[in-house]
C-alpha cells in the first residue's frame, strides 16, 4: 500500500509546478469553487496510477492544482464513495496521497440529510464531529507510519478554523449551523426511522461521504475543516420522496454561500 503511495505521489510531484499546503475535495455545493481556481492546470484521475475513477453522476475526475487567492491549492473534483464499490483503502487513497505531497490542510463538503428539525433545506452546516457508521474502518489492516495505531480524534475538526469559518459567516450574513455528521454506507436515502435512529444517537445530518477522509487526513496529521449542505430533510413530518437529482438541485442554489465561505477560510487558515 506504501509503495502505491509513493509511486502516485511520485508521478504527481514530476507534474507538479506548485507547492501546495491546503487542499480541498469539491464535494456537493462546492463545484463552483473550481472556476475560481487561477494559474490551474489538470490532471484526469484516469491518467494518476493507481488512482480510482468516480462514477456518481455529477461527480468529476481530475485534480486541480493552482492559486485561490493567495494560496497554493490542490482539488478534487470528484471523491470516491464505498456504495460505489471500492473499498476504504480506495476511498481515502487520495488522501495519503495528499500527505506525500506536503498537504498540512484539508477542506471539505458534501450534501447531507438533516435529522435537527431546527434545520431547513439549504442550510450549511459546519462539522463540529461525526459518527462513523461505516461497516469497514478506514485504518483496519496494517498501520501506515504516517500515524499511530490507534490515532486520537478529539478533535477530528480544527476548532480554530470553525472559529474562522464563523467569524467569515458572521461578516457576510450567511446563516449557518453546527452540528455532528453521521457517515453512512449508501446508496440508499434513510428510511424515516433509520433518520430517527441516527438522530438518537447524537446525528445533526448524515450523508455518504466525508467521515473516512477525515480519519484518515487526521492519522496523517493534515487539519480538517467540513461543511454540509442541507439538502432534505429526515425530520418527522418533513419527510419526502427524495432523489439524487433533486439533492444536486438543492446543493446547488447552496453553492454561492458555501463558495464564500470555503474561499474566504482558505486564504485566512
């Protein structure tokens, strides 16, 4: 697994022209951060060895490296989900990768459901912690030396760059919400009593995504900031019919908001 690694890491570095520090995985509500990357250039998942290919609909594959703002990034437009059928080494494959490279910050988002009945559909919400519901832990196996065996996540997200992130909201009149994300295996939308359920054991939102990437990116010591976007909700008597559709529809009249706020707490982490 180390060698595949480096050898990824590797290729990337004889690609790269930049030293970035942050990176970012454009999940749902973020994509349009993408056009506001300058001095790009990209790379295809398909041409990165070892690399997996996304292929959820309206995920893209490729890394971008460039300037928002002033700093140095590294994106992904496109993440990888265990419903898709890769295992957890493969879902956070990129992440390890990323430590080779020299990443020390990592943003990211998704689209989630809300089980808090004092959210409503659009709203973000900053990660403050999650639940890991997934049946297959990111580190099961053997250790990589980028961690201990038995990392602590006390503070899976940086309580610093929350301050920020609020501070930011606070100066652009974005409403947001803090709570705790549930990350469960997909591809199915909750039941209303599994919504129930997560909302007992301490769940805000739950999606698909984003809780292996954040274990992962803290036992290689990279700081993580998340945000979610609320695009249905699990909350007795607001419960509907829900598609992929008309998730990507809602995370997108989201995008301007959470664009801001990504944009701004990069160039001040």
């Amino acid at each position: 697994m180390l060698e595949k690694i480096q050898e990824t890491a590797a290729f990337l570095k004889g690609k790269m022209h930049t030293s970035p520090e942050t990176a970012i995985i454009l999940g749902t509500g973020l994509g349009s951060l993408a056009d506001e990357i300058t001095e790009k250039y990209e790379i295809k998942y398909s041409d990165i060895p070892n690399f997996p290919v996304s292929t959820v609909e309206g995920h893209s594959g490729k890394l971008i490296f460039g300037k928002l703002g002033n700093k140095d990034i590294m994106a992904m437009q496109g993440r990888f989900h265990y419903c898709e059928g890769y295992s957890m080494k493969e879902v956070t494959f990129p992440v390890r990768v990323m430590r080779e490279l020299g990443i020390k910050t990592l943003f990211v988002s998704n689209a989630s459901g809300g089980t808090n009945e004092a959210f409503e559909i659009g709203d973000l919400m900053i990660i403050t912690d999650h639940i890991n519901y997934f049946p297959e832990h990111p580190l099961r196996g053997k250790n990589i030396p980028y961690g201990p065996r038995f990392p602590d996540m006390s503070e899976a997200y940086d309580k610093e760059l929350i301050r920020k992130a609020d501070e930011i909201a606070q100066e652009k009149g974005i409403k947001v919400q803090h709570g705790i994300y549930i990350g469960t295996q997909g591809p199915t939308f909750e039941t209303p009593a599994e919504y129930k359920l997560f909302h007992i054991l301490g769940a805000d939102a739950v999606g698909m995504s984003t809780v292996p990437e954040v274990i992962v990116a803290n036992h290689c010591g990279i700081k993580v900031f998340g945000i979610s976007v609320i695009t249905d909700l699990g909350v007795e008597g607001k419960i509907v019919e829900v598609s992929h559709e008309e998730v990507q529809k809602a995370a997108d009249a989201a995008q301007p908001k959470m664009t801001t706020i990504m944009r701004e707490l990069i160039n001040r982490a």
